[in-house]
C-alpha cells in the first residue's frame, strides 16, 4: 500500500459551505463540523476556510492576508504596500500551537486602501489596482504570497486537515454571515500553504472538488488578460475565470455560470425562448476559451452571496438544505446534517445549473 500523500483519489476533497439570507452573524466554529464525517476525502495536505462579515471594525478596507517564509520577506514586501496603500492595521493572524499542524510560515494581515495618488496617475480603479498588486506579489516577490484581499472577508488555510486548520486559527472567534470550507486531497501539485483551498481574489473566494481538464486553455486565454497563474492549479484560474467574467466584463453570475458550464449546442437550440438562446450563443461564442472541462464541483463565496456549480455532466457530488434563513452546501448530506441535524428540503442541484444565494441587503 502506498503511504499517505501518494495515494491518487480524483474524486476525494470536500467542500461545505454555510450563508444566512438575511446576514445574521454565524460562528466560524459552524462550518468545520462539516468537515469531520467527510475526514477521508482529505488527507491532511490542505484545508482551509473563508468567512464573510467577519471584519466590520475594517469593512471598508482591504484585508490582505500574506504568507512569508522569513522575516526579511516580510519587511521586504511591507515596504511595497507602503508604497501602494495606506495602512492602518498591521498585525499577526492570531492562531493557536497544535501538534497537527507544522511548518507553518510567518502569516501577517493587513487592512489597507489603495493611495489616491498612485490609482490617478496609473489610471485605475482600486479593484483592478489591487487584482494587479495581489498577482505582482504573488508572481514576483519571493517568499510572499498573498491569499486573501477582499473587503470585510478572509481566508484561512494551511497544510493540514480542515478541522485542524480551524483550530489553529481559532475560527470560532470570529463571526461572519456566510462561510466555505475545504479538505483537499492534491492531484496534481503538491500539498503546501499557499496551495490550499480556498483560492482567493479580491472578494472572490473559491473551493473546488475535481479535476479540470481544460486547464491549459483557460489558463491561456486568462494570461491575455494580465492575470498571473503563478500556482499552476485549476481551482486558481477558475477563480480567475469568475473575477474577469463578472467584475471585468460585467456578467451575471447565472451568465458566467453558462459560460463555465456552457449547456451542449443541441441543448440551446431547443430552448424555446429564442432571445434566451441567442444569448446563449453569444456566450459560447465569445468565451469559448472559459468552458471549464472535466469533473468539478465548486462554492464560488462574493460580498452578499454565494453560488454552488457542478460541472453539466455532474461527475461530482454536491447537495442543498436549508433549515430557517440559513442555507447549507456540502459534497455529502451527511456533512450538512453535521451542521443542522434537522435540515430541510435537501436536494442535489442538476449538472450545470447554478445555485445562487444572496444575503439580504447585500451582507456588506
């Protein structure tokens, strides 16, 4: 038998994920309990979490959540922000010694917004300054890495077990309205910090089960576009893909879901609404290049919202209960029950099919 760590299950990592429709505050000890009966589609090589709502003293400022190697880097690449943004909070992520987790590198947060200055003569606005300065650290800085940068959210992961990883950072201290949760089982890179789900830009975070096939197409057509795959990982530039399809060219996300998980051509020619298909299409037509290929189920987490996709063939679990004004996603019923024991009206969503939850009010 081979040890742990060289085993190949392609159908293994776990994915939950908790929202409140009408923002009520939820405790980030929630979502790891639906990590715990899905402990074997992981195998201790990534898990991580990202929460929403959970910075209101810091809402209208970045949270950039950087990874260093050494203390040097760090100091290096706060010198860079310095002169990028102003910062008003510096500090460690608060995190707790756990045997189970190891190696663990410097981890530092800042909140931080983009210097007038600097976006008037480069002619930006602070989304596309901060996108750009996120990938330069990440491609470019040696020894940094950044997984977080969104307004009033934020990532956490590490090499370990999902329910490890929530203890070491002490999630149940924080409060957010929605949560998504990771357990990774690699298949193609190996398991490391900045490789663990989920993957994360601006406020978009994704979490990911499966294996695209279409990679080196997406990854191609992306690199056009400035953005910097610098993980050679799929869920990286499905991340991507969504960030450019809804903040840069303006879809919605049932759109950019059509084009991620564009319906077959015999089954757009039988819609009956012909301004529907039509715009369907289009969609294909324009962004042929973005069809995701392959098996994949994913939580994509926005400001206000979440969205659960299987690719159209749905090779990959995923299933939907709700219970009062939460709703809760997960790769097994058994992961939703684990969070609401009395869970109603599960059901599994159809291949291709977004399901897409927005908190009331936006959830900022």
């Amino acid at each position: 038998m081979k040890p742990e760590g060289q085993v190949r299950i392609p159908s293994g990592c776990a994915i939950a994920a908790v929202i409140s429709r009408s923002g009520h505050p939820i405790s980030g000890g929630l979502v790891p309990q639906a990590m715990k009966p899905m402990h074997d589609r992981s195998n201790g090589l990534g898990g991580g979490f990202a929460g929403y709502g959970i910075y209101r003293q810091y809402r209208d400022f970045y949270a950039l959540h950087l990874f260093y190697d050494q203390r040097s880097t760090r100091k290096s690449c706060e010198s860079l922000l310095k002169e990028r943004f102003e910062i008003v909070q510096s500090e460690v992520i608060p995190t707790r010694k756990i045997p189970a987790i190891t190696g663990e590198p410097i981890i530092w947060r800042y909140f931080v917004t983009p210097l007038r200055s600097i976006l008037a003569s480069m002619q930006l606005d602070e989304k596309e300054f901060v996108a750009r300065t996120v990938m330069y650290i990440n491609a470019c800085v040696e020894g940094a890495y950044v997984f977080s940068s969104g307004k009033n959210m934020g990532a956490f992961k590490a090499v370990g077990f999902p329910e490890d990883v929530a203890e070491f950072y002490r999630l149940e201290e924080y409060e957010g309205y929605s949560w998504t949760a990771h357990g990774r089982y690699p298949t193609n890179t190996p398991g490391w910090w900045g490789g663990a789900h989920p993957f994360t830009l601006l406020d978009y975070s994704v979490v990911h089960n499966g294996e695209i096939s279409s990679y080196d197409a997406n990854r191609r057509f992306m690199e056009m576009f400035g953005y910097q795959c610098s993980l050679q990982t799929d869920t990286e530039v499905i991340t991507y893909i969504l960030d450019y399809l809804t903040r840069v060219q303006g879809l919605t996300l049932e759109e950019a879901a059509s084009v991620i998980a564009a319906p077959f051509w015999n089954t757009i020619e039988s819609k009956p609404d012909q301004e529907e298909r039509e715009k369907q299409l289009c969609l294909r037509a324009l962004f042929s290049s973005l069809l995701i290929t392959g098996p994949f189920s994913i939580v994509l987490g926005f400001t206000g919202g979440l969205m659960a996709l299987n690719d159209r063939l749905k090779l990959r679990s995923m299933v939907v209960g709700e219970k009062g004004d939460r709703v809760y996603i997960a790769s097994e019923e058994a992961a939703i029950r684990a969070m609401e024991p009395e869970a109603e009206n599960i059901w599994a969503p159809a291949g291709g099919e977004p399901v897409i939850i927005r908190v009331k009010d936006g959830g900022y």
